[in-house]
C-alpha cells in the first residue's frame, strides 16, 4: 500500500480513497471504504483510457462478467460505474498478498498448500464457467491469498464460453 498523492480522487462514486493498492497501464486500484463503512478495492481507469471507446467497452466487459460470476473463492463486485468520466469497478477488499507476491517473498509452497489452492482455483474456474465464462488470465498475480482461501480475481479479459475472438500473448 502506498499513500495517496494530490492527483488521487477524494470520492470514487460512494467510496472515500484510503491508499493506493497498485497501479499499472490501465488504472490505478485504491484501498477504498464504503459509504456503509466496508472496505473496497476500487480499480479506476486512466483518463487516456477513458476516451478509447474500444477500452470502455472492454472494462464493461469486465465489470458485466465480475458481476456475474459467484462463490467462495472469487470476489463480489460491489459497485462499478463504466459511463463515469473516470469509469471505475469496486470489489469486496480481500486482506493478503498475491499468490506472486507470496512465492516471490517466502519461496516454493509446500504441496499439501498446493493441492489444496488448486482445488478452490478449480471451484472458482467452475464458477466463471457456471455463469458462462472463460477467465482467460489465470496466473499468480490475479490469485489473492486470504487467510481462509484463495480469491481468484481480474475478468478483464473473460469472454463468454461462445465467443470466437482470439488472444494472444502481450
């Protein structure tokens, strides 16, 4: 977590910005609170972005395919707006490094803590799939590690199980 800067938004929709959580080419990801009090991790897209009609449609996408997939081991959306001037998509904060960041600090895990990460990767997976989605960037960094489980994050490049586009590398 980082502090926030001048730059940074005092109000994202309902949420109040507390800090920055990260940051990369498409936005940056605040530690946000609700206005009910709950905490938040609110992705806001960059302003070069913004005007990319292209990009909006993609972080539609994303925010219509977090919504719909559900379970244990994903993270719910808790708010998004995709037409705001600085669209942004809010899911429930989950506490813990990224299974990246852990392997990087503390080394290869053990294989009972595989075996069991894999199981409740694979619910996840069945949950994108049960709502008719491909998750199409399951990787360390888009897998949290929470003190009861991990969380399988980041649909922004999902696409529904009929769809024919094509990915490629980078």
């Amino acid at each position: 977590m980082r502090p926030l800067t001048p730059e940074d938004p005092r109000a994202i929709g309902t949420y109040r910005p507390l800090a920055r959580l990260g940051a990369g080419g498409m936005g940056v990801v605040y530690l946000a609170r609700a206005s009910g009090g709950a905490l938040a991790a609110v992705k806001v897209i960059h302003a070069e972005h913004a005007a990319d009609p292209a990009f909006r449609a993609r972080f539609r996408r994303e925010a219509s395919a977090a919504r719909r997939v559900g379970g244990p081991w994903t993270v719910p959306v808790t708010g998004a707006d995709t037409e705001a001037e600085a669209p942004w998509l809010a899911t429930a904060f989950v506490p813990g490094p990224t299974l990246a960041e852990a392997v990087a600090e503390r080394g290869a895990l053990p294989a009972a803590t595989v075996r069991a990460l894999g199981v409740r990767l694979a619910r996840a997976l069945g949950a994108a799939h049960a709502a008719g989605l491909v998750h199409r960037d399951v990787k360390p960094g888009n897998v949290l590690l929470a003190a009861d489980g991990p969380r399988l994050i980041d649909f922004g490049i999902a696409r529904h199980t009929g769809a024919t586009a094509l990915t490629a590398t980078g």
